[in-house]
C-alpha cells in the first residue's frame, strides 16, 4: 500500500482546518493511507529569521523517512490542472517510498529542505496562510485521487 506524509509546520489548527482535512484525508479509505503530521514552529527570537528557518529545516528533515520523495508546496513551484496533478500524484507515488507534502511555516522553508525536495507544487502564485494550504492540499489529493480512480467526488463537486 503507498503512504502519503504530509508534514505541515504550526500547531493549533482552528476546529475548522481540523474539521476539513480529517474529512477529505478519511476519504482515501484502506487504498491509500494519507497522514498529517505537525511540525512545531520555531521562536521567531534573537537569533533571527535564519535560525527560525534553520531549526524548522531540522524538524521536518528529522520526520522525514530517508525512502520518502518529498515535495514542497511553494507558490513559486509548478502548478497543474487537476488532471495534470492527478498524472503528476501518480508519478510521485511510483517512487517507491512515502510521498512527503511538505508544507512551511510563516516564513516558507529554509535552504536545507531545499536541498531535499525532488519537485515543487504551487496551489497559485497567491500566497496562503499556511492553515488554508492544509486544507487546499488534502482536498486536492483527494480530487486527484478520485480522477485517478474514477470514483464519483471530482464529477460532483
Ligand atoms: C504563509 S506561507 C509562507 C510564505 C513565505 N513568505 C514564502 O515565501 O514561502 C506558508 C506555507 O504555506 C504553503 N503555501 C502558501 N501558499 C501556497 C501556494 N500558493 N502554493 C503552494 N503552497 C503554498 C507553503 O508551503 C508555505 O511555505
């Protein structure tokens, strides 16, 4: 069975961004196990912005398994049609090890996770808050999964 990891910096989500992430990520039923994992933020402190991003870099590298094939979510990165991402989820699930969706913090992804990603998606070149990102990513997996299977959600929705 492939997983899906997605690793999301910040911590609280509002009851809403709870609500709509367990709903689409439930959707995906035994075929495919799709989960969220938070990242803890860093202190924006002394140290500076550099530091922030440094430690949060550590914290998602650290959650991520070494077989995993991580893909950034970047407003600046590739953006797709929804049946381009359906082909593009496909390929990223034949890699063998865990999908990794990584999705930054306040302040995006410093040069260490970079370094790692092997591809980039853009929801829009519109900059979201990271919360919404969460949301967008779930029900777009979810809609790229069901034209891969055609199941009925991505024709009634
Ligand atoms: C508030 S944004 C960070 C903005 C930051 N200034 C930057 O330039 O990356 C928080 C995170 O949400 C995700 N995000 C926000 N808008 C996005 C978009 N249009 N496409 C893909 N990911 C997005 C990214 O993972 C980003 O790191």
């Amino acid at each position: 069975m492939s997983q899906v990891l997605i690793l999301a910096v910040g911590h609280r989500p509002p009851a809403w961004v709870s609500a709509a992430c367990g709903d689409y990520l439930s959707r995906f039923g035994r075929r495919l196990k799709v989960e969220l994992k938070e990242i803890p933020p860093a202190r924006r402190s002394a140290g500076g912005l550099a530091a922030a991003l440094a430690q949060e870099d550590a914290r998602l590298l650290a959650a991520l398994p070494d077989s995993a094939w991580p893909v950034l979510l970047d407003s600046r990165g590739e953006q797709y049609d929804s049946e381009a991402l359906a082909d593009a989820f496909s390929g990223w699930l034949e890699h063998g090890g865990p999908l990794a969706l990584l999705i930054g913090g306040a302040d995006g992804f410093g040069p260490g996770v970079r370094a790692r990603a092997r591809a980039s998606w853009s929801l829009s070149r519109l900059t979201f808050p990271h919360m919404l990102a969460r949301v967008l990513v779930a029900e777009q997996l979810y809609r790229a999964w069901s034209l891969l299977h055609k199941l009925p959600y991505h024709r009634e929705h």
